[in-house]
C-alpha cells in the first residue's frame, strides 16, 4: 500500500497562509505539503484510495482561497452555485 499520495490542487487553489489544509472524511491523512499545482497527502495504514478517486480538501482559512476562484460551487444538502463579486483585480 502506498503511503502517500499526490492531488491535483496546490496553494494556486487553496491558500496555506494559516496552515495547511485537512483531508476531508479520510481519517489518519494529512496534507504534508502545498506546491504550486499538487497537494502531498499522507495516507494512513491500510487506505484503499485508488487512482482517479476524488477527495476534498478544507482550507485553513477560507476568505484568501475564495479569492482564487471565479466560480464556487457550495453544498450542504442540495448543490449550490454562487459567483461572489469582483475580486482578483476585477472592478
């Protein structure tokens, strides 16, 4: 079993300016690092993640993340969509 894995976000879609960010509903992993493009998680003892498999990351602080993205697509119990105003330079 692998003991780590790679995912395809990095701190160019959620910030580390607070710490890293958790792994969501995937108990004993942990973010290790936040490169430009990738996430370094480390899996724990017996985690059947296979390729392609999604996970979700929680940012450590949420305003300077959403400020990273056009769109966000929330949910709770049903899906939302909303597009925030103006940021990253917009007027």
């Amino acid at each position: 079993m692998p003991d780590r894995c790679v995912a395809d976000c990095g701190h160019k879609s959620c910030t580390k300016d607070h710490g890293l960010p958790s792994v969501k509903d995937l108990p004993g992993a942990s973010v290790l690092a936040l490169n430009d493009e990738h996430a370094t998680i480390a899996l724990p003892s017996g985690c059947t993640l296979a390729i392609g498999d999604r996970i979700q990351l929680l940012p450590s602080h949420v305003d300077p993340t959403m400020n990273l993205h056009d769109v966000v697509y929330g949910y709770r119990s049903i899906p939302m969509t909303f597009t925030p105003g103006p940021r990253r330079g917009g007027a």
